[in-house]
C-alpha cells in the first residue's frame, strides 16, 4: 500500500453524511437493528453533540466510530438500562464509545481495534476517566481484548442483542502499553490527524516538546513562543553561559559555513580535562538519543535479557523492546517508596544472568537519585558478562557525583551524558558517551564524520568552562524546584521529592485526570507532561512538570488554579470543558497558541481481534 493510505480524523460534515448511510446499510438493511427508510440515512439525536472519528481513504469512509461526552442530552445507554443499574459514575469523566462500524470489505482487517484504540485516547485527552459501550453479544470476545469488560447486562435493538461493557481510562492505558510491541506494528499506512491527541502507536517514542505545534515549525515567527509556557519539555530555564553566547555571536558566519573537526577530538578533549578521564573513554554524538539509539543498537540484540527500571525515561523501552526486540524484564519502582529504589531488591535482581542493566540516575521521571556510593554498591555482585549503561542526563543538578572515572577505568560500564539540559544546549544536541575505550571503539566505527556540528562544538567547549556560571544555575534550580513543589502540594497534589529539574505529580483521585488538566492547561498556553509511555507503575494519575524560573513557576501555579476552580465550579458535566468554552472550536481542528495537534505514521499488526465479522457494533 502506498504511505498513509488510510486516515483517521474527526469526521467533517460532509464525511457524516456517508456516515449516515453507512450507518442505515449495516444497522438498518444488514443487521435489521432499524426499519429501512426511503432517505436511504439513519441518524439520531445523540448525533448533535457527538463526535466521530473516520478511518479514510481519500474521500472514502472505510469505518467509524462515534464518542458521546458527558451532557444534558444523556447517551444511548439510557435507551436500554435504568442509571442506578449501571457500575459508573454519571459525571464529567464519564464518556460513551458507540457505532463501531467497518465496511465489508475492511471486516478483517485492523480497523475496528484501530478505530477503539482512537476513540480510547480521544476520550482519555478529554479528561475522561470511564468509557462504556454496548457491544453485540457474539462479539463480546473482541471487546474484552482491547479492555473493555463486560457487565453481565444485556439488551435487545431489533435482531440484535447487546451487553454493557465498562472500563476505565487506567485500565485501557494498561491494556495497549501490555500490548505496546503488537500495537506498534498496527497500521503502518495510517495517518493519525486527531486534533488534540496523540497516537502514542508510532514507532517513535513519544517525548511531550509540543512547543512547536504551537509556535510552528518552520519557524515563521518565533515571537509566538513567548505566550507557551514549555513544560513538558525538560530544557533549560537558563540561558546558556555568557561566554557560550559570546563565542558564537562572534564567529556565527564562520561557524555557519564551516565543516567542523571531523571527529569533535577537541571537544572530546575539553570533556576528558573537565572530567578528569583519559580522552580515549569518550565518544561525542549529536544529542544523547543519537547515542542511545547507535550504541544500544550495536551492542544489544533480540536474544539478549536486559533489565530497566519502571518507571523511567521511555526511550529506553521503545529502543530495547519495540526497536530491537530484545527480552525485557522491569523492576518496579511502587509510588508507596516514593519511587525510591530498593537496593537490595535490585542487588538480587542484577545477579540473574543479565546481558544488559540499563538505568537512570537521577530517574526520569521520578526524579529520585541514588548517591554512586549507594549504586556501586547495589552493582557490586553484578558478574563482569553483565555490562550497565548509566544514563546521566540529570545528574548536575542533584549536586552529587558522577560515575564517569569509575566507567572509564572498568571493563562494563558505560555512562550516557547529555550537555542539553544542565548546559542548556537542547538546540545545539550534543552528548557523549563515557566508558572501556574498547567497548567505545565498537561503537565509533558506526559513528559518521561531522555529526556534531561546529556550532554545537564551539558552544560546548565553552559551556564545560564555565563552571561557575552552570554550578550558580543548578543550585537555583533546586530552590526553584523546592518553591514549586510546596505550590503544587497547596492544590493537592501529591508530589514526589526529586533531584533533578522537573517534578512528578500525582492528582488526587476525586479531581480531574491528568488529561483533562493538561487539555485545560494547553488551551491556556501552559504545556504539561502526561506520562502514558514512561510506565506500568504510575497509574493513571501522574503528571511532570518542568521547574522554570520564579516568575514562570508562579504563572505555572496560577493557570493549574484557575484549571481546578473551573473543574470545581462547574454546576453540570457538560459545563466542565476543559478550555473554558473553547473545546469545540479546538474538536473543528482550530489552532491557536495552546491548542495543539499531531500526526504520527502507524504500524500495522496481524491478529488482534480476529474473527471481527460484520461491524464492532454498538447501538
């Protein structure tokens, strides 16, 4: 099939139209659900508020699904079963899934768990935090495949039977991240254009950076940035050091037209004197993830065993599990330690025959970090065939010690810095890996010349001399992150106590989810973080947000105050819009700062939800 040979989108006009008689061919002629009318459409009341997302090709419905949000009109439920029967909270968070429908000739293949999969995440960046649905007795077995479970409730539509089926929004998330390695091979050829949402499919790995969707990235007019606050993304507050900015204003034509050093061997150098570790133990690249990706590549294959910790940085899992396939095994980290990791739990778990241990230190994304006393000796058992990558990215602003001369000098350890956040270099990408020259010659074999740019070079160079700038900068951050946490724990929210520049938050169970407050917040140019790809522990209930300077942080506070009085003050769920007013405009694909949209390719999988006959349907 050609690229993108299918779309999913939230149907126009114009495309419900087709809907409408799509819908009378399969419920009404096929399934006898409704009597056969001369209009040759069948369409229904709820159809005034609801939305429906279209799998396309071109101008061709291939299938549909519609989404009922919480209002005064009510559901189709309503049809069929008194409220007080039914397991669910009638609130804000409370969302229908209904008309799963796939034309024939797509019956058997990946459209209706794909078209389920959409309006799950759909309903979830709505701040929804239970989804029902009526689905067709005989096809009851595909439903609870992708989550949804049944009531033991059921009705009859003309020659149909149907049952209540409910899951809530934590529980679907689980079920497609327990499904993450199948899920990323479904539909290679679909363009996701979902106003509001991502896909969370692709076979890149999620990062949040959605400031530029906002501020558009061919980059027209910077300016518009000014009005988006950035904290999904974990760059720096800070400008970089006097002297980095300096160095390139300065020679910024000749660093512009001018091929750098092939190999950065002087920034390597300037690192390795900085350090204090022989130069032939480190490996420069452009960015951390370029070296993720290039390295763990090389050295880890399908057969190898690798241990992660859950949660933590989510590139990790993506390269390991859906790039390389390799066997995967995590540690949890619970949320009752504070994400604190159990030493002697991982002492036990490194000693089982594991080709790799990957870890973060501090984590991301819970900020907790282990003094590299405390980790060496959590890794002291681990046999010499067990070779540990240690990510570094966040260790500057915990104020402790680095385990760069211990990986220098060892045979199987490897440290992954990266100079764009603690050196506020995000744009310049720039990274290095520090480890066993042997080890590191494998992998700089795969490296092309010039992958690190001459400005990237010129500015890290500087920015390793300025030690006293950056130290300044990273105890400011700690006070910065100290003042947001006391203001985030005054909303209520339970707050982890981290090291690093970000803080992880968990929302109280009796307000609104984290993607209700992170759509509410968008639509008021303030970016959060939602954490679906980060791990199975976190629940659903967890939210990062980047420590900025004083005055953003107290701007941050303010919008998440107004976000929860408009939560709390709504007087019926169809008033809780999360934008105030704004949602629908933002559903018609209207974008303005804050008020953003994605489009990730897909993969495609075989076998999910086989057998799929007719449609998924609901009434």
């Amino acid at each position: 099939m050609a690229e993108h040979d299918i779309t999913l989108t939230v149907a126009t006009d114009a495309v419900r139209e087709q809907i409408y008689r799509i819908r009378h061919a399969v419920y009404a002629t096929e399934l006898g659900q409704h009597a056969e009318n001369t209009v040759g459409q069948l369409s229904d009341r709820l159809d005034a508020i609801n939305t429906y997302i279209a799998a396309m090709r071109g101008d061709r419905v291939l299938g549909f699904v519609s989404i009922t949000p919480p209002s005064e009109t009510g559901y189709s439920i309503d049809k069929y079963f008194a409220r007080a029967a039914v397991p669910v909270r009638f609130d804000a968070g409370l969302y229908e899934v209904r008309l799963l429908t796939v034309v024939e000739s797509k019956r058997h293949s990946q459209l209706a768990p794909l078209l389920l999969y959409a309006a799950f995440r759909f309903c979830e960046a709505r701040g929804a935090h239970t989804v029902m649905a009526i689905g067709r007795a005989e096809l009851l077995d595909f439903y609870e495949r992708v989550g949804l479970k049944r009531q033991g409730q059921r009705a009859s539509a003309g020659a149909v039977t149907y049952e209540l089926l409910v899951a809530t929004i934590g529980e679907l998330r689980r079920r497609a991240d327990s499904s993450a390695a199948l899920l990323t091979r479904i539909g290679r050829d679909i363009a996701w254009e979902i106003p509001g949402t991502e896909s969370r499919l692709a076979d890149d790995c999620y990062h949040g950076g959605a400031f530029f969707d906002a501020v558009g990235d061919e980059f027209e007019d910077l300016r518009r940035g000014d009005a988006i606050i950035a904290a999904d993304a974990l760059d720096a507050w800070y400008p970089p050091a006097p002297a980095v900015m300096s160095a390139l204003a300065a020679h910024l034509s000749l660093a512009l037209r001018t091929s750098p050093p092939t190999h950065a061997d002087g920034l390597r150098r300037v690192i390795a004197r900085t350090r204090g570790i022989p130069v032939d133990s480190v490996l420069v690249g452009p960015g951390s993830s370029a070296l993720i990706f290039s390295a763990l590549r090389h050295w880890i294959t399908p057969a190898s065993r690798v241990l992660i910790l859950d949660p933590m940085y989510g590139e990790y899992a993506h390269v390991l599990e859906r790039v390389i396939g390799a066997r995967v095994d995590r540690l949890a980290l619970s949320r009752e330690s504070g994400y604190e990791l159990d030493e002697q739990a991982f002492t036990r778990a490194v000693q089982d025959g594991y080709d790799w241990v990957v870890l973060v230190n501090p984590n991301s994304p819970t900020g907790r970090y282990l003094h590299p006393g405390n980790l060496l000796d959590a890794l002291a058992p681990v046999p010499c065939t067990t070779r540990i990558w240690v990510d570094e990215t966040y260790v500057d602003f915990a104020g402790g010690g680095s385990l760069e001369p211990v990986a220098a000098a060892s045979s199987n350890v490897v440290v992954c810095k990266s100079m764009s956040k603690a050196f506020a270099l995000s744009g310049a990408r720039v990274g290095y890996l520090c480890g066993p020259p042997a080890l590191l010659r494998e992998v700089r074999a795969l490296c092309p010349p010039w992958s690190v740019s001459l400005p990237a070079q010129i500015a890290a160079c500087e920015a390793l001399r300025a030690t006293e700038y950056y130290e300044a900068r990273w105890r400011e951050t700690a006070r910065l992150r100290e003042g947001l946490t006391a203001a985030l724990r005054a909303l209520g929210w339970d707050v982890v106590s981290g090291r690093a520049n970000f803080v992880l938050c968990h929302l109280p169970g009796s307000g609104p989810s984290p993607a209700w407050v992170a759509q509410a917040a968008r639509l008021r140019g303030l970016l959060l973080r939602e954490l679906g790809n980060m791990g199975r522990t976190l629940g659903g209930s967890a939210l990062r947000v980047a420590v900025k300077d004083e005055l953003t942080n107290r701007r941050m506070v303010a919008i998440l105050t107004e976000v929860l009085s408009t939560y709390a003050n709504s007087d019926r769920p169809a008033g809780r819009d999360p934008g105030g007013g704004q949602q629908a405009e933002a559903d018609r694909g209207v974008r303005r700062p804050g008020e953003l949209g994605s489009r990730h390719g897909q993969r495609r999988a075989h076998g999910l939800a086989r057998g799929v006959a007719r449609t998924g349907a609901t009434p």
